[in-house]
C-alpha cells in the first residue's frame, strides 16, 4: 500500500505534469478521503491489463499510468528476443473518453523503443483488434477500453501473439518491470509522423476490416432462413454499428432497425448511467423501436462490442434471455445444423467458464461434444484452443461464459460480438421460417433436457472499505455456508483458492486441475448449484446460483429458495 498523502505530494510538486491532472488534484487539496482513495494503492495490472476511473492518482486510469504500463510490455516482448519484437504490436480503441489519445500515445511509446505498431484509424470492436494481431502475425495487442464499465472508466487490455488476452505468465512479467520503473520516468518519444517516416508506425484501415467482414461471414451455417426477420439493433453508442450492420446487410439482412439515440460513437453514454447490455436498462429505447416498426429480435452489444444481450418478442411480449440461454440456443443451432449438413469436425470441443450452467454441456454430450470448463475469463476460454492448435487434439467449435460473451470459429480469439449478432440473426430468422421464436425452441430443449434456471447476484461495494468486506465475506462463507438448503443436500464443495475438492458424503478429498482463483463452488444431490467470487474487474461480488428440475416451477421455486438461504448469510457479514 502507498503513502498516500506522500503520493499526492508528489504529483501535485511536480511541475510537468499535465494541467488537468494537476487541477484534479488541486480540487481535492485538503480531502484526506478523495486523496487516499486516488493514491493508496497501484491500479492493479492483472491478467486482464489495467482498468479504472480515468483521473489523477496512481489508483486512476491516466497518461502517466498507461505510459508506464506500456513501456513495462515494450521491455518485455523486447526480452523475448529480436525476432519477436520485430513481429510488432496491434493497437485499437474504442469509444470512450481517452480513448483515442491513449491509443495514440502508446504507439508513439513502442516506436520510440524500436517496436513496430499497427494503429487502427478510429475505434473497433475488441474483436477486431484480436483479429488484427492474428492477421499482421503480431507480438502482442492493446486494447484501449473499458468494456461495459461506467463513463467515468477506460482500461487497457493487453494480448499476446495468439490474438488472446495475455495470462499471468506475461501479466506478471510485466508487473516486474513496471515495478522498476518510476511513474514521471522522462522519455522523449516519437512523434505520430516520425514514427510513420521511420516505418515504424502503420496505420490500419480497410484492409484488415474487410478480411474481418469476410472471416465473421463464414460463420454462417444456412442460406434457408427468412432474411426479412425485424432485428431492432443498438451499439448503445459504441463501437459496434459499423461492423455489425456491414456484415448483416451484406449476409442480405436488410430488416434492420437501428436505435437512433444509440447509433454513433459517443463515450459519454448519454442515453443510460451504465452502457451493460446485461442491464435491461440498456434495452428501454430498443423496446420502444420494437413497438413502433414490429420488432422480432432486439440484440444490444456492449461499447466494445465484444459481447451481447437478446430480447424476443414472444406471443406480442418482449421477453429477455440471460447469456446462458443464449449459449444454450447457440450450442444447440451450430450443433444440429452441423450434424445435418455432416460437417462436424473430428474431435470437435466447447469451452465454458466454471460460472456458467451445465445445460450447453448436456446438449453438447447428446452430439459427443466434448466440453472444457475453465476459469472465468476469455484469456481461460482461449487459451484451451491455442494449445489445440499445436497439438491438435480437439478441434474448437465454440466458447462462452454466462455473462454474454461468445466466440464462434477459430479465427479469432476473444468474445465476439459481430459473430454472435450474425449468428443470432441466422438462427431467429431460420426459426422463423419453422413458425418458431426463439423462446418457442428454448420450451423445446427444456422439454428434452430438463429445466434450468439460473440467477447472478452482484453486490456492490465500492471503495476500500468495499474491497475489505468482499474480503471478509470470502473467507467467513466459506465457515458459515449451509449444507442443505430445502430439500437440496450439498455434496461436493470446489475450492478454487486451495484448489481443494470435498466429497462430504465420503470425506474424501483431492485436487482440482483448474488453476488457483479466489472462487468456491458448492454442487447438491439435485443438480443445483452455486459458486461464490469476487469480479476481476468491477467493485463487487458475485454470485451465481443454478437449479435443475422436472418441471419450471419446480427449478423456480428451488432457486428462490437458495437466492434467500445465501444472501441471508452474505448480508449479516459486515
């Protein structure tokens, strides 16, 4: 932990530092609150890379703490060797406010080192820029965005040569230079137009976004589906609405309806408080649209269009589905369809996160499809295909995890949200021409493979007080949580933190191959179960809790009893 007032003394006594960062810290001048929660601590660079609230501090998300992070991974793809480095890094940004000047500013640094960088023209999807380390065969990409977070955010994603997020291999390596490094470390860089001059600086446009149109279209499984199907689209003001509907007319979707309000790129989100299309929030105005022209699917992507939300119109109401619905649905349509057409792959395989239901796994088994559970996190998801590559093993068909991240295809690697909406599409318009909606064919596999229901609960605590808590709510569960809750009698408790596995039945006890996180997981005689975490990326705690029964009123009842037996003991811990 940092001196904070010693931090902030600093910042403020430096005479170079940016004007606006320096006011910032002028406003809060003699707030002990405000100064600690900006200079108590490091932002944290984990697997994920860096995210946070843009601002001054060292706990904020800000030039000084970008620079530093990125002249930390030039040290390190530098470290792998003169052929490595000379492979070059891909940047993208999205929309969010610094976006752009980040983005900017980190390929001015890794020229200046001598490192080549492909910088997109204006923002992308996150998908894309996996896309674009693959294509350029690259060393590394950043990520310049905060995904789903709050205007007040922006992040920093770091990938690797495969065109996935980097794992705690690279993450700590990194980590290890920055430590050597001092924040206000004076360099000179490159200019943009230097950097270009010198060869080391390509600006990427049309080239790679036409070859990314033209892999996302290959995804496509069937040519016999109604293309008139109503789609009411929002990008929620991100980076989404160009590759989206690039691909979607040129598949012959033209029933497109997007949400004016939502259209253009703009990081302030005027629309919604928190640009989550997990949020029904995010749908107001789509749902709006949806009764004005006769809407049939809404899909929402997030502001880096890595991930997305479906709604259905059903029997004249607008019914929403959680990302494991969706999985499900998807699972379900790339599997019968590939079996119809017999082009399923040898040893063909799925990825899920450990929080995510086992219902895509049963569809999967009925098709022998092999299904890989992984830590949460695209980097886990992956991962599994990367080192398939080499050994071959498995052929990879899809991922996902619960919260609305899908990849279909291999030819990227990373939740996809262009792909997704494309296969959305598809398969509501192919359901439609059987007189299906899409909530019709989810009854359908209920029917087949018994009912699941599912429910996540965030608790938000902000602030150190909130981190701490989390703390204390982590460690005292685990002494305090029930073993029975109604008729449901635990069995099996998975410590991902101990990596411990517990048979209570027997008391025996063993070892689980995931890699070590700070999660629990509780399964019962039943079927149901749940699993209790922290978020990597956001000030809260997580909880996910599943039920399986004969019938939907039967899995509805047990989950609500479960919600209240563990929300009951989360609460009473302060």
């Amino acid at each position: 932990m940092n001196d904070y007032m010693k931090e902030y003394e600093k910042w403020i006594q430096n005479g170079d530092i940016d004007a606006d960062l320096k006011k910032e810290l002028e406003d809060i001048k003699g707030d002990e609150a405000k100064i600690r929660d900006r200079f108590y601590c490091d932002l944290s660079f984990g697997t994920a890379g860096l995210r946070g609230i843009l601002g001054a501090g060292t706990n904020r998300m800000n030039k000084y703490v970008v620079g530093r992070a990125t002249k930390a991974l030039g040290k390190v793809i530098q470290k792998q060797g003169e052929e490595f480095a000379k492979k070059g890094v891909a940047i993208a940004h999205d929309c969010r406010i610094m976006s752009p000047e980040f983005a900017s500013m980190c390929a001015r640094i890794l020229a200046s080192m001598g490192i080549k960088v492909y910088l997109f023209d204006s923002l992308r999807p996150t998908p894309e820029l996996s896309y674009a380390v693959r294509y350029y065969q690259c060393a590394a990409g950043i990520n310049i965005t905060a995904s789903h977070n709050p205007k007040i955010y922006n992040g920093y994603k770091v990938y690797w040569q495969e065109g996935s997020q980097i794992k705690s291999d690279i993450a700590d390596q990194v980590l290890e230079e920055i430590a050597k490094m001092d924040l206000f470390e004076e360099d000179t860089y490159l200019s943009s137009s230097e950097a270009e001059e010198q060869g080391l600086l390509i600006t990427i446009n049309k080239e790679v976004d036409e070859s990314f149109y033209e892999k996302t279209m290959s995804v496509s499984l069937r040519e016999e589906v109604d293309k008139d199907i109503c789609i009411i689209y929002t990008p929620l003001n991100g980076a989404g609405n160009i590759p989206v509907r690039t691909v979607l007319k040129r598949m012959g979707y033209t029933n497109i309806h997007i949400v004016k309000e939502q259209e253009n790129p703009d990081g302030t989100f005027p629309t919604i408080d928190y640009p989550n299309p997990e949020d029904h929030a995010a749908f107001a105005l789509g749902e709006q649209l949806a009764l004005e022209v006769g809407g049939e699917v809404l899909i929402a992507t997030d502001p880096d269009c890595d991930r997305l939300a479906v709604e259905v119109v059903h029997h004249g109401k607008i019914e929403a589905l959680n990302g494991n619905q969706v999985g499900v649905l998807i699972i379900n349509y790339l599997l019968t369809s590939m079996a119809e057409k017999n082009c399923l792959p040898d040893n063909p395989a799925m990825v899920k996160s450990i929080v995510t239901g086992e219902m895509g796994s049963a569809i999967a088994k009925s098709y022998n499809v092999k299904m890989f559970n992984v830590l949460t996190g695209f980097k886990n998801i992956c991962a599994l295909p990367n080192e398939w590559d080499k050994t071959g093993e498995y052929t990879y068909i899809f991922g996902y995890e619960e919260s609305i991240g899908y990849n279909v295809g291999s030819y990227l690697r990373d939740k996809d949200g262009v792909s997704a909406t494309l296969i959305l599409t598809e398969m509501a318009g192919y359901y439609k021409k059987l007189g299906k909606t899409l909530i019709d064919v989810l009854n359908d596999l209920y029917e087949q493979y018994g009912y699941y229901r599912e429910n996540t609960i965030s608790i938000v605590l902000e602030g150190i007080e909130g981190q701490e808590r989390i703390k204390r709510m982590m460690t005292e569960y685990r002494m305090k949580n029930p073993k029975a809750i109604g008729s449901s009698n635990l069995v099996w408790i998975t410590d991902y933190e101990s990596s411990e596995v517990i048979n209570l039945a027997s008391g025996e006890k063993s070892k689980t191959t995931i890699e070590k996180t700070d999660a629990i997981e509780y399964k019962f005689d039943d079927g149901c179960w749940y699993t209790l975490r922290p978020s990597g990326t956001e000030p809260k705690i997580k909880l996910y809790i599943y039920t399986k029964a004969d019938t939907r009123e039967t899995a509805d009842s047990k989950l609500k009893e479960m919600e209240k037996a563990i929300l009951d003991i989360l609460n009473s811990i302060e």
